[in-house]
C-alpha cells in the first residue's frame, strides 16, 4: 500500500498516481498534525509494516483546532502540543514516523529530535536533489529486512 498526502496550511489526500505531475505549491504553513492524522487514518486500515515517510523543508506552523486551520509563526506551543499528540497517536497505532528534512533551521533539527525520541523514527538531512536516493535506500532497506524475518 502506497497512500500519499501534501501538507502545507492544511494536509490533502492526494491519489498516489498523481505523484509524478505534483509540484511545490506556495501556502502558508507547515500543517504536520494533519498530514500526520490523515496518514494515520489511512494507514489504520492496511496491514503489516506501516510507516510515515515525512518530508518538509519546516517546522510545525499550523495545526487543527476546531475543524479550523490555526497559523502561527514562530510556531506556538499550541501547535507543537497538537503535533506531538499526533506523533503519539501514530506511535500508540505501531506507526514509524521517519523524517526528511529539506532544512536544517536548528528549531526543526530540536523539533524531529523529539519526534524521533517520541516514535523511534529516524531523521534524514537531505537536499531536494538527493532526496529520491534516500527514499529508494530506506525502502529497499526495509523491505530485504521484512523478507529476512519472513
């Protein structure tokens, strides 16, 4: 299963054959709570290994409070609570939060270091270039290691 979603101010499901044709779309906002929560709800309904694959050139600036979308930069404590608790929910659901961060600002660096601590994912500096390599390692990686332990 392959599932994919965009985040920026507000998090989207987006058909994982549209992958190919996607490209950066400017909105306000690092929405990871949500992207994380539907992420969550997709992955809720496969079996097996399941993991989040996040990249994202920023730190959380907006969550879901209310059904609405709250922006705030500097990121407010509320935002990084409402992540958190998110990163909890995936981890409580046996989901692997791994990181590819497109920026190395020392608050999103402090920010995945306690989402690592939290879930045991892993964090990847990486550049939009090198990005793709990264991916296929990781994914080939872990699928040699589920045949192995088949």
């Amino acid at each position: 299963y392959f599932g994919l979603v965009s985040f920026g101010r507000v998090a989207r499901e987006v058909p994982p054959e549209r992958l190919p044709e996607m490209s950066w779309d400017f909105e306000w906002g690092t929405n990871m709570q949500h992207a994380m929560l539907l992420a969550r709800t997709q992955l809720e309904r496969q079996s097996g290994t399941k993991q989040i694959i996040m990249v994202t050139d920023g730190e959380p600036t907006a969550h879901i409070e209310h059904g609405d979308a709250v922006f705030q930069y500097p990121p407010s404590a509320a935002t990084v609570e409402e992540t958190l608790r998110e990163v909890a929910r995936c981890t409580r659901a046996g989901i692997r939060i791994n990181t590819f961060m497109l920026d190395e600002s020392p608050y999103l660096q402090d920010f995945v270091k306690r989402m690592m601590k939290m879930n045991r994912g892993r964090a990847f500096f990486t550049s939009p270039e090198t990005l793709g390599d990264y991916v296929l390692v990781d994914f080939l990686e872990q699928r040699q290691a589920h045949r192995r332990a088949s």
